[in-house]
C-alpha cells in the first residue's frame, strides 16, 4: 500500500513537470509564431519569387495538378520540381484565402521548427533548460527573419530535414525505421536539400571510424537506403536538366553574371551576422569539447551537418540564405551541449539559483548581440505597389497572348499578375542559351542604339516592355533611351512605364 502511495506520489509529480514543459514550450511557440506574424502580415505583398508558388497553388486548386506545362514562362516551356509543397499551400487555401495561406504556412513551419530543436537538443542532453534555451535561439535567430515576404520551400524542408535527423539518431527504437522512411519521401517530394543530411551522415560514419567507433548497421543501411532512393528520385526528376545543363545543373543554370547575388561568399562576420555571436562561441566550444573532452555520437553527427553545410556555402553549391540556415541551427542545437556542460558545472557550487541566473544572462546577451542583425534582416524585398498598378493595367488593357518584356526578377510576377507572357524569370532549369537571354534583356533597358533594339524585340516577339520603378532604379534610366514615336508607343506613364511596340522590321 505503502508502495502504491508513493508510486501515485511520483506519478503526479511526472505528469506536473511535464504539463509545466508543454505549456512552456507551447508558449514559446506561439511567441515565434506571434513574432513572425506581426512582420509578416503588415505587409500586403510578396517577395517577387513568391508569386511563383502562388500560381502553382492556384493552378492545382483549380485543376488539381501543378504547372508542369506553363504557357507564360518564357512565353511557354516545360518546368520540373518536387510539388508537395504547393500542394500543401493549396489543400490549406480551400480554408483560408491563398495569400494569407502563403503567409502562415511558412511561418507555421518555422515556428515548429522550435518544437523539433527542442526535442533534438532535450534527447542528447537531457537537460531540459539547455534544450529550451537552444529552442530559444533557434526561433530568434537572425538569418531567420530573412524570408519573411518569401513564400520559402525552405521552410518545410528545414522541418523535415531536422525531424528526419532525430528519427535517424533513434533508428533502433520501435518505429522510428519507418518513421524515416516516410519523412525522407515527404522531403524528396518537397526539395533536394534532403541530400545534405545524407552527405552529412556518410561524413558522420567516417568520422566515428577515425575514432575507432562502432557504426550503427541500422544507421548505416537507413542511410544508404535513403541515398540510393533519392538519387534514383532525382534521376528520373531532373535527367533532363542534367543532360541538357551538364554541370552547371548544380548551380540550376543560373546566369553567370547572377550566380554572385544567388551564391555569396561565406565569412565569419556573416556567420555572426546570421547566428548571433553567443550561440555561436557555444557551438563552437561545444566542437572543441566533443573532439578533444569527451565523445558524443549525436552531437558529431550535427557537427558533421554543420561541416557539409559550411562546404556547401564555401564552395558555392547552395543559396547563401539556405546554407546560412542550415548552419545556424546545428551551431544552436551544438550550443546546447556547451549549456548543458555550463549549467551542470553551476549546479555543483554551493550557490542556490546560480544556474537559473546564468540562463537568464545568457538570453539576455543573446538578445542584445542579436538586436541590430534582427532588426536590419527584417527587409520586405516585394514589389513596389507602382509596379503591381502598371501590371494590372497590362492585365486588363493587352491582348491575352501578348509578350511582356521585364526584368528576370519580375517575370514571375508578370505571369501572375498581368497573366501574361514574360521573356525570361528565375527559374533557369531547361532553358537553352540563358546567358545570351539574360545578357539580351539588359541591353533592352540599356541600349541606346534603335535598331540593335528592335532586332532583339522581334527576336523575342517582345509586344510590350515593361518599365518598373525597380528597372529605373537599378539600371539608373528614366525612360528607354531608343524608344521613339515611330517604332514605340508610351501607353501608361504612372511612375511606372510602359512601351507598346509598333512592329518596326529593321531591313
């Protein structure tokens, strides 16, 4: 009886904690999520790239299959991608208005993404104030709030990605095998990060080899299963890309003169920047601790995620953005470990509460380093409202076949908006000659020269050209320099320009 009593005493001290753990986490993730919201929904618009993911959300809301087919880009080509996520903007806009489901499901992910974090950094340390210090950090952090007029892929990926890590680290355990199988199909179907987790865990398997550690076959034949499955997925997905583009299909075809604005070079005052400097000095600490103190086999399979992502960065073989992502959060999920170490050290001394205050001066750091990175990255980079006016005139006022020319930026926004038919945009993938394309398209707003001008126009049947107040300000122009009365007609001239072409031949 006795030991009943105490059994029911225990119980209920369990389930306290761990009601008292939910509710905390639950509010830091509505904080994140409220955190996001604010910035996200005071504005009305999106970044110029999201208006692609808008229309593919509408065309499978409407007929149930994405835009594989697409007669506006590039006044009509074939385009090739992972649809899922599309397909969950979509599903959720049968319920709320698209452009608000565009706006929440993104920051939806990226507040989850606190609750995986957590649980990844709870499960390897088993310190609860560590992992919800890290979880902090991780809805925080700067580079985060750089996407906040993006409709960003990156977002679920980045979910899956972390998610599908910790289901591999417990691969032992009934039905996490399973477990990961399913989220590595859902990962393949959304985007092609999925392969830097998979790079990461064969540098995880050398690393522990280097050591003398025992592989964990499980571990080993998971991986390798899931390797082989998406190269075979991306195989069938992109062989044509591949066999079109050769190795420029890493860099997705991008331009030459654009592949410095996609790809940056990596520094380590950018690593602070997009990090903040306190879970950075703790991650790092925690990288010389697990080589050099101690051994840890899940936090070297992190530091081995956050080595590849490094590489990736470094060798230019993804978005600067993305790869700062994935480093940020295995730099805050190893700062754990540093905090765990910190606060256990604290716990020994004789004075009460001093770990309690070294995690309050901890926050307190963290968010004064990070205030002026957090808010100088909250930039809108979304078209000026001018543009999307000139749009809506072309809409409604051009033929539905006609051929608008505008910036590669723009092109997205010209199919979705004007529902048009644009000369160039940002999807690069399968486009023949697209450095004579994109090199084609600034001369048209630079050129001063008449004839060379209308050669290129009737080279791309060009029926209109789009002059936004963006084009004016980054090519420094007021007006086209060749477009005269004979061959050019100016029918909108609100801020924003917009030139009729005549048809002029030039013999």
């Amino acid at each position: 009886m006795k030991r009943t009593n105490k059994d029911k005493i225990l119980n209920r001290r369990i389930n306290k904690r761990l009601n008292k753990e939910h509710i905390i986490l639950f509010l830091l993730f509505c904080l994140v999520l409220g955190a996001r919201l604010f910035f996200v929904l005071q504005e009305q618009g999106f970044d110029y790239d999201a208006y692609n993911t808008l229309r593919q959300a509408e065309h499978i809301k409407e007929t149930g299959l994405p835009l594989f087919k697409d007669p506006l880009s590039y006044s009509g080509r074939t385009i090739i991608f992972p649809p899922f996520f599309y397909y969950l903007i979509a599903v959720f806009s049968f319920i709320l208005p698209l452009t608000l489901t565009a706006k929440l499901i993104p920051s939806l992910a990226f507040s989850a993404l606190v609750l995986i974090i957590y649980i990844i950094t709870k499960y390897i340390t088993k310190n609860r104030t560590a992992a919800f210090i890290a979880a902090l950090f991780s809805g925080f952090v700067p580079i985060i709030y750089t996407s906040l007029s993006q409709v960003s892929v990156y977002s679920l990926s980045l979910l899956l990605i972390f998610l599908l890590s910790y289901t591999l680290l417990r691969i032992e355990e009934k039905g996490f095998a399973t477990l990961s199988i399913v989220l590595a199909v859902i990962l393949l179907l959304t985007h092609t990060s999925i392969f830097i987790l998979l790079i990461s865990f064969l540098v995880y398997f050398l690393i522990l080899r280097l050591e003398n550690q025992r592989l964990n076959q499980r571990e080993v034949e998971i991986t390798m299963f899931l390797l082989f499955l998406a190269l075979w997925f991306n195989l069938l997905l992109y062989k044509k890309a591949f066999f079109l583009h050769g190795i420029s299909f890493i860099w997705q075809n991008i331009p030459t003169l654009l592949l410095s604005s996609y790809f940056k070079d990596i520094s380590f005052l950018g690593v602070i920047y997009a990090v903040g400097i306190v879970p950075l000095l703790l991650g790092v600490y925690a990288v010389y601790h697990i080589f050099f103190k101690t051994r840890n086999r899940a936090l070297t399979l992190y530091i081995s995620f956050g080595i590849i992502s490094f590489i990736m960065l470094w060798l230019k073989l993804i978005p600067f953005r993305a790869g700062l992502l994935f480093l940020s959060m295995n730099i805050i999920i190893l700062s754990a470990y540093s905090m765990k170490i910190i606060l256990v050290s604290l716990g020994k001394t004789k004075i009460r509460g001093l770990p309690n205050i070294l995690s309050g001066l901890i926050i307190i750091l963290f968010v004064l380093t990070t205030l002026t990175p957090f808010t100088t990255t909250i930039n809108i980079h979304k078209p000026p409202i001018q543009d999307i006016k000139a749009l809506e005139w072309i809409k409604n006022n051009t033929q539905e076949d006609a051929v608008i020319l505008g910036r590669v930026e723009e092109g997205f926004l010209i199919n979705y908006i004007a529902q048009r038919k644009n000369v160039a945009d940002s999807n690069f993938l399968l486009i023949k000659n697209i450095n004579q394309i994109y090199n084609d398209i600034n001369y048209l707003f630079t050129l001063r020269l008449e004839s060379e001008a209308i050669r290129l126009i009737n080279k791309y049947n060009i029926d209109y050209i789009f002059l936004s107040t963006k084009s004016m300000e980054e090519y420094n122009i007021s007006k086209l320099f060749y477009a005269d009365k004979d061959c050019f007609e100016l029918v909108y001239d609100k801020d924003a320009h917009i030139y009729k072409f005549l048809g002029c031949k030039i013999e």
